[in-house]
C-alpha cells in the first residue's frame, strides 16, 4: 500500500494516532503501552509496508538537542574513488579526534545535474549540506536556488556561499615557477575537459606562470581529457604523437597518473630523466607509483574538518554571512620531479 502513515494504521488497529506514533517511536515500555497492543501495530506496520520519515524523525531530535547535526555529502559521479576514501578519512578525523557530535548522509549526483537534487534544498532534508565538485553549471544553478538550510561549496569559491578552498590560479601558478628553478623550458599540461572554474583557474594559472617565466608550452602539449585513467592514456599517447616531448608534465589532477605513467613506461619514456611529472593532489597512488609522484597537494582532509566546523558554526547562528576559509597548497617532494635548487626559488 502506497503512502502509508500512522493514520492508517491507528484506521486497520482500532488505536488512537497517539498511541500508534508512541509504539513506532519505540516508546511503548516507557508509556506502558502492553506488549500485545505494540505487537498489533508492529505486525500491521510490516503488513502495510510502513516506512518512517528518517529524515523528519532525525531533524526533529536535533532540533530538540538530542541527536547529532545531521550534513548532506553531494557528490559528483566523476570524482574517483580515490579522493572520496581520502574525503571521508577526513569526516571520520573529524568527529572521532574532535568529538564532533555529526551524523554524514552520502547522496551522489551527476555531474553537471545537480538541479535534479532540488528536493534536498526545498525540503531541507538535512541541517546542513556540503556540496563537492560543483561545475560552473552546478554552480549557476546553487545561485538561483532559495533554501534556509545551511550550504558549504567545497572548493569552490563563490559570494553566496560558505566555502572551504586552495587558491587555484596560485597554485597552478606555483607549479610553473617550480618548474622554472628547476630550469625546464619546455613543458606540458594534462587537464579535464569539464566545464569548471576551478579547473579553468588552475590551469589560467600555470600557463600564466609559465609565460612570466619564460617556459613554452606549445599547443600540442596541451591536453584536455575525460577525468579519469582512461583519460591519462589518451592524453600520454596524444603527447608521443607531438613533434617532441616536453621535459616536463602538469597533471591538474593526480587521477591521470596510471594512465600517464603506464604509457610512458611502455614507450620507453623515463620519469623523471626524459621527464619531470606534478600531479595535483595527494592521493594512494601518487605514493605507490614507481616512481612516486610529487604533488602539489589539495589539502582534503584539513579542508574537510574545516568545512564541518564552518557548517557547525553556520548550523548553529554562529555565522551568518557567506564564510571562505582558504587552505595553503603545499608541495609534497619525491621521485618523479625535484624540489627547487639549493641556490634559491626563482618565485
């Protein structure tokens, strides 16, 4: 029976609401309600197919301070797995180590649709939501949406919003003066072909810093692929195909590294003495690759306990207008690509 709720069953039980929503509410011992009446509205409860309202039940207790905040994850289906084992590593740091009274609700979306979660927002399905990897069209749309609940873009920077990011075009600008101390003149840039500010800055920034630099990045050393491993294969067999390889290599995102690296190895391309490799972001297996990638690291786990304690703050009035807390990208040195001569940085 489609739409079955505590009036019904108090109809088919001969009950009043009350007492059906006290039994359902698992309060029957402590209103001394007997036992044969809690079973006759259990068994008619599984007979109608009755489902509570977790969200409503849990908003409800938290809202009279006994139960966790409740945050929506919306995540985006192009994001590896990789990061989201590294994300929420980060929530469960968090409220382990910092006693963060949390409850987290994983809700994936498709990347560029997020409009098709517009139940989220109108019907406040939690205390608060983090949405991660919001495109410029996901992002065109937070803008036009209209909701009481708490919202925290992560990594991405906006003026509606809450947001916890790295300082992209700096970043991106970083890499290229890297590159600089270590004296490459001609480099390359692997990026995905998605429609993103945060990329799109990023990648502004490297080519802006190479060009103050004096590096070349010709055209056909520029790649735009789909964002995964697959995407690092086309794009390591599109950079062989070029007159000449670069000396050294850009990845906007670590993901592409398997891909790049298995097509190099095969080829007999050496990393690092043909050439140097970056990736962005520290993930499993920047570390086991052999050899091991250097990074310019997106700082996941400290940008997610820092979201949480924003979205608290916001939760809870502390914070009223839009917040962005911005995290330093540090570099992470190993195999693939040196750090900056001892003689100095050129930044």
């Amino acid at each position: 029976m489609a739409n079955v709720n505590i009036k019904i069953i108090a109809q088919k039980t001969n009950l009043s609401p009350g007492t059906v929503s006290i039994v359902l509410n698992g309060r029957g011992d402590k209103m001394r309600i007997s036992e044969k009446t809690q079973n006759r509205v259990w068994e008619e409860a599984k007979l109608l197919g009755y489902k509570p309202n977790i969200y409503a039940r849990r908003l409800r207790n938290q809202s009279a301070g006994n139960s966790a905040a409740i945050i929506g994850i919306l995540w985006p289906s192009v994001y590896s797995s990789e990061l989201i084992v590294s994300f929420f590593d980060g929530i469960q740091n968090s409220i382990l180590n910092d006693k963060l009274n949390v409850e987290v609700v994983f809700k994936p979306y498709q990347y560029s649709e997020i409009s098709k979660m517009e139940d989220v927002f109108k019907n406040q399905l939690f205390n608060g939501v983090i949405i991660v990897g919001a495109s410029d069209r996901d992002v065109d749309y937070m803008y036009t949406i209209k909701s009481a609940m708490p919202i925290i873009l992560f990594n991405r920077q906006n003026d509606k919003y809450g947001s916890v990011c790295i300082d992209n075009y700096d970043t991106g600008k970083k890499v290229a003066g890297l590159l600089a101390a270590r004296k490459h003149k001609k480099v390359g840039l692997i990026s995905p072909n998605l429609l993103s500010r945060n990329f799109s800055m990023r990648r502004t920034g490297f080519l802006d810093g190479c060009q103050k630099y004096g590096i070349s990045v010709l055209p056909e050393h520029i790649i735009q692929e789909t964002i995964d491993s697959e995407g690092g294969y086309r794009s390591a067999e599109k950079l062989l195909r070029s007159e000449s390889l670069p000396t050294a290599l850009f990845l906007l995102v670590s993901g592409y590294s398997h891909g790049v690296y298995s097509v190099f190895q095969k080829n007999g391309v050496r990393i690092p003495e043909d050439i140097e490799i970056i990736g962005c972001s520290d993930i499993v297996s920047s570390r086991i690759l052999k050899p091991s990638m250097t990074v310019i690291d997106l700082p996941v786990q400290k940008m997610v306990k820092k979201s949480l304690l924003l979205i608290l703050d916001m939760i809870n009035g502390y914070i009223q207008d839009p917040h962005i807390i911005f995290e330093e990208a540090p570099f992470i040195f190993r195999e693939s690509c040196g750090g900056f001569p001892d003689s100095g940085s050129v930044i």
